[in-house]
C-alpha cells in the first residue's frame, strides 16, 4: 500500500514539470515563429498583452 501511495505522488510530481515544460515549449515556439516571419519579411506579429 505504502509503495502505491509513493508511486502515485511521484506519478503527480512527474505530471506537474511535464506541464511547465510543455508550457515554456510552447512559448519558445510562439518567440521563434515570430522572429522568423521577420526575418522572410511577413507581417510581424501582433504584440503580446500582459
């Protein structure tokens, strides 16, 4: 019982880096594309709002 209750609390630990880094993917993804529509001349993007 004691093995599963540890196995569970690492599995939700696991999920939670999992999601920061699909987040910050993400993000670097959105930077990249942007700078690349400026580089081939395309319309820039349209700013961020906080």
């Amino acid at each position: 019982m004691r093995l599963a209750l540890l196995f569970l609390a690492l599995l939700m630990l696991g999920g939670c880096g999992m999601g920061k880094a699909v987040s910050t993917t993400g993000k670097m993804f959105d930077k990249y594309g942007c700078m690349s529509r400026d580089f081939k001349g395309q319309d820039p993007c349209e700013p961020e709002e906080p």
